[in-house]
C-alpha cells in the first residue's frame, strides 16, 4: 500500500539505532525525506549512510541532544518545517523508587514528557498552517499495563499520554494527527539492559532471562525493529487523518485486556 508521503519532511528523533532507526528506515522507504538525530555522531552517521544506501532517500543526520533547548534548536535548525516528527528518547534507569531522588525525577520528566511536548509544540503550529501534520510518539506499553522497575518511564510517559488525548482533539480538524506508538518487548539494547538486574538477581545469564522471556510472551518471541518502523509509517501516512490520539500496544498480546 502506497503511504502517501513521498517527498513529505519528517524529523525522527533517537534513531541511530533500535525503535527509532526502525522508524526512519520505514519512512525513507516512502519516499520521505529524513533528519534523524541521536547523541553518538559516529553511530548516527553509520545509520544515515545505510538508510541512504539502502533506500536512496534523502537523509541529513543532526548529532544533538534533543532532551536540551541546545539539542532541540540545533535539530528544528536542520528541518524547520517537517510534516512528520516521530518523537523518541531513552527510558529512564529501571529501580525501586525508594531510590529515585527528585533530580531522577526531574529527568526523567524532562527526558520522556517535556522533551516531546516541546517539539510537538514547535513544530504543529506550521502542520496546520499547511494542513497537514502527523506526530507520532514513542512511549511504552508500561502506560497501559505498569511495571513496577520502570516507576520513572511509567510516570513520565502517561503525562505525555494525558496530554496528547487533550490537544490531538483539538487540532485533527486541521489533518493534523499525533497517536503513540507503545512497544513492549523488541529486540533492542532497552530490552536487554532491563534484564540485567533480573539476571543479577537470578545468577543467570541476560541471554537466559530474555530466552525466558521470549517464551512467555504469547508470540514466542519479542517484536523486530522493521514491524514497528512499519507501524510508525503506516500511523505517518495519509491514510490516518480519521485517526488520533490513540494508543497503539505493539506487544505480541502480552497485554492481557480488551480496552
């Protein structure tokens, strides 16, 4: 199915590797043209070159740290008018909250809310000038079924939830959509630093915890990164103007509930 994006800007946030890398090689496999942006230059440009080689899209890669005013403007600098932002950053540490001092807190606000609803708001007044706007979120399917080590990302990430449910209502009439995308497990380094504590604790190996946990998942397995850049296209793509402020589990059917 053609997406109907070809040539549309999109800005895609943490993708150098895992979700977000996902995320751009689907869009650019749409003809769209791609900033991508991550902390590590070296690896971000390594992504870069291969999505450019194995896509021919256009791709401009921002070395910065979007969860800083510095970052944020450095990479709007690069592309200030995009039709798509795919927001995305790096969960906060698992742990007990016992332990998490309010300047955790704090970044982890910062980091998983703050940060998105700052591009979101730099970026949608121009969508609906242009009638045309999609933003997707990566959050995490601890906003629909918590998990008790990741206090911090569960918090965070449903105060974004909460308001994007307000603001997407407002702005669809423009076509303008903003939805989350909320993955559960995939074949990530996330997945596999959030077994370390696990494996820590059990006197196993990570490979075995996560093989463990490949099996009680009811697929049989965790997601792949080219499923969900697959899903972040399809909720990018001109197919979805009926479709906002929803929250898409990508899970394998580990959630188990119907609402």
């Amino acid at each position: 199915m053609d997406m109907g994006i070809k040539g549309r800007k999109a800005i895609v946030c943490a993708s150098s590797k895992g979700l977000g890398k996902g995320c751009a090689l689907a869009l650019a496999g749409e003809g769209v043209e791609l900033v991508i942006s991550a902390r590590g230059a070296e690896a971000l440009e390594a992504t870069a070159e291969e999505i450019r080689k194995e896509t021919g899209a256009k791709v401009t890669a921002i070395a910065c740290d979007v969860t800083t005013p510095e970052g944020r403007a450095k990479l709007l600098a690069a592309c200030p008018a995009p039709d798509i932002l795919v927001t995305n950053a790096g969960g906060p540490p698992p742990g007990d909250f016992r332990d998490w001092s309010l300047d955790d807190w704090n970044k982890a606000l910062n980091d998983n809310m703050l940060t998105p609803i700052e591009l979101i708001k730099a970026t949608v007044d121009g969508m609906i000038s242009r009638k045309f706007g999609r933003i997707v979120n990566i959050t995490s399917a601890s906003v629909k079924s918590p998990i008790p080590i990741l206090g911090m990302s569960n918090g965070a990430r449903a105060g974004l939830t909460g308001f994007v449910a307000g603001l997407s209502r407002q702005i669809v009439k423009h076509n303008v959509t903003i939805n989350n995308l909320l993955p559960g497990p995939f074949e990530t380094d996330r997945v596999r630093k959030t077994a370390e504590s696990a494996a820590k604790q059990a006197g196993k190996s990570i490979d075995e915890v996560l093989d463990s946990r490949r099996q009680q998942n009811p697929a049989g397995r965790f997601g792949t990164i080219e499923e969900f850049g697959a899903a972040c296209a399809y909720l990018c793509s001109g197919h979805v103007g009926f479709v906002t402020g929803q929250n898409l589990v990508m899970d394998g059917g580990a959630y188990n509930g119907t609402l």
